[in-house]
C-alpha cells in the first residue's frame, strides 16, 4: 500500500522549520538514497520523542525533478505560475528541495534540522531557513485565524494527496511555497472593522462576515472564489523576529490548479479589478513549486 508522507495532513504543531536548498552537484543518485535517510531521520526522531508529535514534508522543485527522477514525471507536474499585476507580484524563488519539519518541541525541529544539514553536505547549499511558530490560538500576526478554509476530518487526504487517476504518484502531493513579510505597522493603523473588512472575517470568533460585508476584494472572498477547483490544504505559520514579521505559506493539493487559481484571483483579481487587498499590506518575497512524492516511491526510486 502506498504511504504517503506524514506532514501533508498532519496537524498543526507548535514549531515548523522551512528549509529550501539548491543542489550544487550532478549526482542525482546519491540525493535519491539520502532522501530515504531523511525519511528514515524523521521517523527515527518521531519514535524517540513521540510526546513531540514529529512530522516532515520533504520536496522536490519542479525543475530539479527532471534531474532526479527523469524517467517518470507526475502528470502535472508545472512550474511555478508567472503571475504578477501593477506592484503585486509573485516571484519564483531558487529551490531544487524543501523540506518542512514540524513538532511540538523547537529544539527537536532544530536538532532535526542540523542532522539533514549533515547529511545532504556537499550536495546542495541551504537557500533558505525559516523558523515557524504556533502564535496564540492559530493565528497570523494580523491577529487572524491562519487556515479557516482549510477542510477537516479526511476531506484533507481527498485534497492534499493524488489519489489513483495518476497510479505512479498516488500518496503524492502537490506543494507550493511563499514567504509573505507583513507590513505591520501600516496594518495596526487600521480600525479592527477595517483589518475585518479587508480579511472578511471577525477578528473574535473567525465567523464570515454575511451579506453586504463581505466585500468582492476581501481575502476571504478570494480564496473562496478559488477554492472552487478543488480547494487545498495549508500548513501556514507565522514567523518573525522583532524588526521583521510574516506568514510562511505551504499549499498542499492532489493537483496544482487550486494553488495558480487561488493566486490569479487573488493577485489579479476578477473582471471589475477585485484583487486581495490584504496584498496591500503584506508582500511575497519568495516562491516556489514542487512535488512531495509517497514515502513508497522514494524508497522504491533509491534502489533503482
């Protein structure tokens, strides 16, 4: 039976660390077999301190995938979408691998995160680390509830992974990433009932605003419209320090469609130029597309 890997619809954790990586080396091979010592370093770190509830999504970029497994491409497989309008853009960042580590316990993310920086040495240089965190009740910095269209129960393993119209990637999944960097101080300016307009939720309870209130250009409204392709599973956390805050975005989905749909409306927007005007005071600064195989293949792919 095909195993799908246990952060794409595992549950939400205290800490998270993002980590993105290009590959400097033409050994595809040897990045196959240590893709399963990965796998087998988070389990192993699962099983050691279970209290810590570990779990990890590991990735590979859409265009590094034709380098590592060139002889068998999941059916839609795509770069990531070149969407941009007036100042809202969405850059592609550099990114061969991503991995996501996630616990309850930030010093078993950190440990987790030095022994893959070990172990994938000299093969690849580390583009990116971002360190995530579980900020009140689960939300943004904007003092929203992050997830609220997130489906529950196993409505998240129809969404997040590929099923069997696609028998050589079922157990797979679909990711996109985006660091967005909030612009704070400009958002605390706001009066709650503008932040809730622009959201198009309540700030106390995360209830949809009803009728009239629910603006065509809030970021609720967008998503939703969005949504409508199939929807996907988000594994979003706030980051930050004292100087610089944000969300890190990570979209899991048994197609790409959801993600390029829900971006186009929300950078570009509809026919009358209804964009997210949350995108008003928050930025992407990176971005990027990729595939989280079945734990089944990468293990059967390292022995080929």
């Amino acid at each position: 039976m095909t195993q799908a890997q246990k952060g794409i619809c595992a549950e939400p954790n205290l800490h998270g660390l993002f980590l993105t990586f290009t590959v400097v080396d033409d050994d595809p091979q040897a990045i196959r077999v240590k893709l399963v010592r990965i796998l087998d370093l988070l389990s192993h770190f699962d099983d050691e301190y279970y209290e810590a509830m570990v779990s990890g999504v590991l990735a590979i970029g859409t265009d590094y995938w034709y380098e590592l497994y060139p002889n068998i491409i999941p059916r839609e497989l795509a770069p990531f979408p070149n969407i941009h309008c007036e100042d809202r853009n969405s850059p592609n960042s550099p990114g061969d691998l991503f991995i996501l580590v996630k616990a309850d316990r930030i010093d078993i993310c950190h440990a987790i995160g030095v022994e893959i920086i070990q172990l994938l040495k000299p093969h690849v240089d580390l583009y990116e680390e971002v360190r995530g965190f579980r900020y009140l009740d689960g939300r943004d910095l904007t003092g929203f509830v992050d997830g609220a269209e997130n489906p529950r129960g196993m409505q998240k393993f129809n969404v997040a992974i590929v099923g069997d119209d696609d028998p050589d990637f079922t157990g797979g999944s679909y990711v996109h990433i985006q660091r967005y960097q909030h612009n704070m101080q400009k958002w605390q300016l706001l009066p709650v009932a503008k932040q809730q307009q622009i959201i198009g939720r309540k700030k106390t309870d995360n209830t949809t605003l009803d009728g009239a209130d629910l603006v065509s250009d809030s970021h609720t409204a967008r998503v939703q419209l969005a949504s409508q392709s199939g929807g996907m599973l988000t594994q979003n956390m706030p980051y930050g320090d004292m100087s610089t805050q944000g969300l890190y975005f990570v979209s899991c989905a048994n197609s790409p469609q959801p993600f390029a749909k829900q971006l186009q409306s929300r950078v570009v927007g509809d026919e009358e130029g209804n964009y997210d005007k949350l995108l008003d005071y928050t930025t992407a600064e990176t971005g990027g597309a990729f595939f989280a195989p079945s734990v089944t293949f990468i293990k059967q792919q390292a022995k080929d």
